[in-house]
C-alpha cells in the first residue's frame, strides 16, 4: 500500500532503448542500483475486441454499480439476495460480462487446452473445470428490459464508462452523454496497472510493446506474443510479476522462449517476505520444476555499467492506482496516504454512495486505515456494500485474505499486514505431498480458495505461559511448509501461511484477538503444521 503520491524506485532508473538506428538513452539519479534494458523492433498485433451492439439504456436504475469486476458482481448477488425484486444495473468500461481477475495470472496460464484463449475456461488444480465468468450471459437480464422485467435482475451495460456523477441529481453521464439516474449507486472501479514514467517517455516503439497486465484482452495479447516472440522480460518482484514469471517460465519449456525477471529488491517477493524465504522464493522461480530456468536479473549495478538487456517484449507488473476519476464530480475524498474513495465503517461515502473494491479506502479498527487489493477483499467489501444499500447498516470488521500461487506446487496466503520492514517470526516443517495448492482445491472445491473460507470460525489460540526465544529458520533452505508471523510492537498484525491451506480462519482470530504471545512456536501448532 504504498502511497500514489511517493515515487516509486523504479521511476529512477536508467533504461536505454535501441530503435534501428535510433538510440534513447535515459539518465535518472540513483543511489541503490540501475537497470539497463535493450528492447529490438517487433510488432505485436493488438488484441482484436469485438465492437459492442448498441443497446438501448434503462433511464433510471434503483440500484446502480459502476465498475463490472468482482465487487461488483459480489454486490449485486447480495443486493438480490435481500431484495429478490431488485432491479440492478452494473456498468463497465470492459467488453466482457463481470468474472474473476487471478486466473488469467495463474490458473489459464497452466492450461494445455490450446483453446483457452476463446474459452477462458480452465481446469483449476484438482482437475475440476470452470470458467473465469461469475455466471454465463444467461443469468443477466438485457439492459433494455431491466425496467420492465416482473422480478427484477442485474443487467450488464458493457463497454460504457461513468465520466461523471451528480450527486445533488442522483445521476450519472456515460461517455457518449446518455445520462442514468439511481437512488443508490455503488462505486467499485478498481485500477489501473502502474506504468513506469521512462516507459512512457520513450515513444510509440516502446510503448506498442509494453503490457500493462490487469484484463481479458492482455491476457489474451500477452499469450500471443508469448507464442510469436522470443524474449519476454518481465519488470516487478511482487505477486503478478512472479506468478507471471512462473506461467511464462512453464510454457518456455516446450519452445524457444526466453523469460527474463527484473526486481529491485534482493529477491521475489522482496516486499512482503523475509529474505530468507524471499531468497528461497527467487531460486523456486528460478528454476521451476515445470519448465527450463528462467533468466532472473535483480541487478545491483552503477549507472554507467554499459550492460545491455535484449528483449522483445515488457511486462510492467509495478502497481496499481485506484480509479478515482470520479471524485472531482462528484465530491468525493480521495485519501492522501493509500489512494482511493475514503469511506466509513459501512463503506459509504455519502448517504446514498458506497465503495468497494480496490477503490475503497477504509478504516479497520484493529490495523487503522487501509486500501487492500486483493479478490478476497473485493469479495467481502463488495458483499457488505451490497447489504447495507439494502438497508443492513453492518461495518466492516473482515480481515481479508490474498493468496499467489508459484505452480500448482507452491502456495501461500495472507492476511493482514504483511510487510518484510516489520520484525518476523517463522516457523517451519517438512511438507508432505497433501501440502500443496492443488490438494487445497481437492478439500475447498474452489480454484478462488476465499471464496470458501470466509465465513469460517476459529477458538482463540492458547498462548505458552513460559516464554522462549523465536525460532530460528532452519540452514537447510527446508521451507516446505510454515507460518510466518509479522510483528508490530510484539503484536501479531500479519500471518503468512506458507503451503498451509484452509486455515485462514485461525490466522484472523488471532489477529482480532490483538493479543501479546509469549511464544509463537505454541500458536504456530494451532495451523497442524507437524501433522503429516
């Protein structure tokens, strides 16, 4: 969550770009390292978007969501589910109908169904197939009919954007000026992919063969230049950039792709885990079981080092800025630290507006104010506003989780603050075969593991009378299995399950319950970690 308003490392390096006979070279200071890159002419065919049938738009919409992702589906569904005659009109930018954002970075990319790419459907990894749509076009009603049909539905209004909210008028204005007025609007509009400043400087060359990683169409863009290219580098360290480095690392293995990773921090992950298990995560990446080793440049070099980095195609996998065009229009505080729709405890921003998502901003009363990312959090946000714009007046006590998945063979989850500046504390053991993502599906049905433990529960842990020292990662890199506590002042405010599944349920009690433990071997036993 790092502030929009700082910048980031990588807006300060050097990178060299060489266009025929044409050569860019960008000098930016820089105190830690540089990273010099080479990209060659080629031209990679812009993903082809069917162009939307005109429809004819409702003129008033009871309940209207802006943004078609996860949030918003997860609202719509609970708006229903309330109010069964409900009539509710999402509106999205996209082409496609609402559906699920993490398999287009990991499961599709496992899929030896050369179709894929038409049928975005996936098998997850207990072999079960489903599709990244919520639900088939059946299942909405057509914008058209929205308020004529007898028991209400949801609607989908594709490719429309809101530029503009009135809120006095209870209105918005789409971008071709039709106007649609609501009584209670929701806000789910997500974000943005990050770009890196240099990038962006360097010309039309540079950019047509730069992905900014966040949709259908650039998962279906980057497939193809990964079949039609030679050398794909991939700039980011965190969840995306090694869980794309994972899929692309696999598909090199039965061509002549060469992947190349490029991070600041000493390892993947280099944000989020300790290095030790950061160092250990880079070397999994690097040398992945499916697949040939991947080519990893964390370069720790001067500016005027001369090396050069060829490469045919970038990934830019740095971030995300919430989406708050809207908040000029319509009023809306936009928060100076993380980003996004500052919202109550019941996600509203005004008496008839609420956020969810990636674009809200929100207070939670045992970690202080956040913005969170994560499908989890989209889930459970989405949800909440989807009551309470149904008169539920709930506030939002959930802490969310997030997962990432290296291979259908390394997988962890989270909640809460997981940060590698905070003080750490893991605990270890040998992983069995049972100790994997795909027997994690076997037992929750579900390839989106929140989905099926959100409503879970747990005892509060039991804490050792008798303090003893925090353990000590074994030497012999053995990180089958484990939990990593993060510490802010002796108190656990994040939980990293590593290859430990369906116990998230323990991992919240535990940070709910905000307590001091004497010896976090005691509370790592409350996960079965030694249970084979």
């Amino acid at each position: 969550n790092r502030p929009p308003t700082q910048t980031s490392a990588w807006e300060n390096d050097p990178i060299f770009f060489n266009d025929q006979n044409r050569f860019f070279r960008f000098f930016f200071p820089i105190h830690a390292w540089g990273l010099p890159l080479t990209a060659e002419p080629a031209t990679v065919a812009p993903a082809e978007v069917p162009a939307p049938t005109p429809v004819e738009f409702p003129s008033h919409a009871p309940y209207l969501l802006i943004g078609g992702g996860t949030a918003s589906f997860a609202a719509a569904r609970s708006i229903r589910a309330r109010d069964p005659g409900a009539r509710v009109l999402i509106i999205t930018d996209e082409p496609d109908l609402p559906y699920m954002r993490p398999p287009l970075s990991k499961e599709l990319w496992f899929s030896d169904d050369p179709s894929v790419v038409d049928t975005l459907r996936f098998k997850q990894w207990n072999g079960k197939e489903r599709s990244i749509y919520f639900q088939p076009p059946s299942f909405y009603v057509s914008p058209q009919d929205l308020e004529k049909v007898e028991n209400g539905g949801v609607a989908v209004l594709t490719g429309k954007k809101v530029v503009h909210m009135d809120v006095r008028g209870n209105k918005v204005t789409l971008s071709d000026d039709t106007e649609i007025s609501y009584d209670k609007c929701l806000i789910a509009t997500g974000g943005i992919p990050r770009n890196l400043q240099v990038i962006e400087r360097a010309g039309e060359e540079v950019t047509k063969r730069t992905t900014l990683f966040r949709k259908v169409e650039d998962f279906k863009a980057l497939d193809k230049v990964s079949r039609d290219t030679k050398s794909i580098t991939i700039i980011g360290g965190g969840f995306l950039g090694s869980e794309l480095a994972c899929a692309l690392g696999r598909r090199s293995a039965d061509s002549d792709l060469e992947v190349i990773q490029m991070f600041p921090e000493k390892g993947n992950m280099g944000k989020v885990l300790p290095e030790y298990l950061s160092n250990w995560t880079t070397a999994k990446v690097k040398s992945g079981k499916e697949g040939k080793p991947l080519n990893l440049y964390y370069l720790y070099i001067k500016l005027k080092d001369g090396r050069v980095v060829k490469t045919d195609h970038i990934v830019a996998a740095v971030g995300l800025e919430p989406s708050v065009e809207l908040a000029k229009s319509a009023g809306l505080e936009v928060d100076s630290d993380f980003g996004g729709f500052r919202v109550n405890a019941e996600l509203q921003a005004r008496s008839n507006i609420w956020v969810a998502g990636d674009a809200a901003c929100f207070y939670d009363i045992r970690l202080g104010r956040r913005r969170v990312e994560h499908h989890d959090h989209a889930v459970v946000s989405g949800r909440l506003a989807g009551e309470n714009m149904t008169g539920a007046n709930k506030p939002y006590w959930h802490q969310s989780m997030f997962w990432s998945d290296l291979g259908p063979d390394v997988g962890y989850e989270a909640i809460g603050i997981v940060d590698s500046s905070l003080p750490t504390v893991g605990v270890f053991a040998k992983a069995t075969a049972k100790d994997t993502p795909k027997a994690a599906t076997e037992k929750s049905g579900t390839g989106i593991r929140s989905e099926s433990e959100t409503e879970g529960t747990a005892n509060s842990p039991v804490a050792s009378s008798t303090p003893e020292p925090p353990p000590v990662p074994e030497q012999k890199d053995n990180y089958g299995k484990g939990v990593i506590f993060y510490l802010r002042d002796k108190v656990v405010v994040g939980i990293i399950l590593w290859n430990v599944f369906n116990r998230m349920p323990v991992a919240r009690k535990i940070i709910k319950d905000g307590e001091e433990h004497a010896d976090l071997n005691e509370v790592a036993k409350l996960f079965n970690i030694h249970d084979d």
